[in-house]
C-alpha cells in the first residue's frame, strides 16, 4: 500500500470538496468555500496515486465552543479540522497513515500540542487518536447544532496530544 499525502493546491479544491460530500453528513461536509478559508493547510491523501482523502490543518489555532465560530489563536497549537478518508477505503490503515504524519508534520513545525474533535458517536475516529496517544481534554455539549449548520444535534470530544 503506498499512500502519499501532499499538498493540496487550487486545482485540488473542487475534488476535496466532492470527496467530503461523499464521507460527511451535508452539514459537516466542507464547501470549496470552505477549504479556500485562509487559516487552513488542505492535503490530498492518495493511494498508489489515486485520491482517496484529505487532511486539513490550522497552525496555531484552537477548537471553539461552536461549530460555526471563529478559531481562536493558540501559538503552539496545531488543529486538526478534518481527517477524511472515503468510505471505500475506511478501515485499511489509511488513517493511522495519515494520523502518524499528521504527528510528524506537528514535530517538524515545532509545534507543541495537536487538538481535534469528532462527534461523540464517531467511536472510530476517537479510538484512532486514542491509539496515538491522544486524550480527552473535554466535551462540548451540541457543537454540532442543527441551528448553525443543520444536521444532526450533538456533543464534540475534544482530544489532544501533548508533543
């Protein structure tokens, strides 16, 4: 299996938008709107040079207590918006490919913790992070709130990992 994971330029954008509206509910999926947001870093995640996901990353940014809110500045901090893996692919180790370099990326740049959520019933994802280390640091009651994004209602765990 040889998975790469790379930069995502302009032309990437259309194709991470199509992907998430594939992997997501539609309110948690990202708009090209929304990957064009200045703050993020979008990767491309590709088996043998096929796309077959995404990472997107916000240097010195923290959670919010809203889903729809503002990242608050938190030097040090890498936020891990989305890790996002086609459902064809789930379950293949792609996403301790990818949460391995997502843990090397963060030592590169210097940074000194990795924070992320995921809806409360997303027992896959929380157990992949827990895998590497990361801990729950909290619950946000309803982040995920039909009144901001539409979807369905509930709470967020926060995790995080100390580097």
């Amino acid at each position: 299996m040889n998975v790469s994971i790379v930069a995502a330029d302009a032309e990437h954008i259309a194709l991470l938008a199509k992907m998430d509206a594939l992997i997501y509910v539609k309110a948690d999926a990202f708009s090209e709107e929304d990957f064009k947001d200045p703050d993020f870093k979008n990767f491309l995640v590709r088996l043998d040079d096929e796309p077959v996901g995404s990472t997107v990353l916000a240097p010195n940014k923290g959670e919010t207590e809203s889903y729809d809110a503002l990242l608050p500045e938190v030097e040090g901090t890498l936020y891990i918006i989305s890790t996002a893996i086609l459902p064809q692919f789930q379950r293949q180790g792609i996403g301790s490919i990818v949460k391995a370099w997502q843990i090397a990326y963060a030592k590169r740049n210097g940074f000194k913790k990795i924070v992320t959520n995921a809806r409360v019933s997303n027992k896959g994802s929380i157990a992949l992070n827990k895998k590497f280390g990361f801990q729950m640091i909290r619950i946000i009651p309803e982040y995920y709130n039909p009144d901001y994004a539409g979807g369905p209602r509930e709470d967020t765990i926060v995790l995080q990992l100390d580097i």
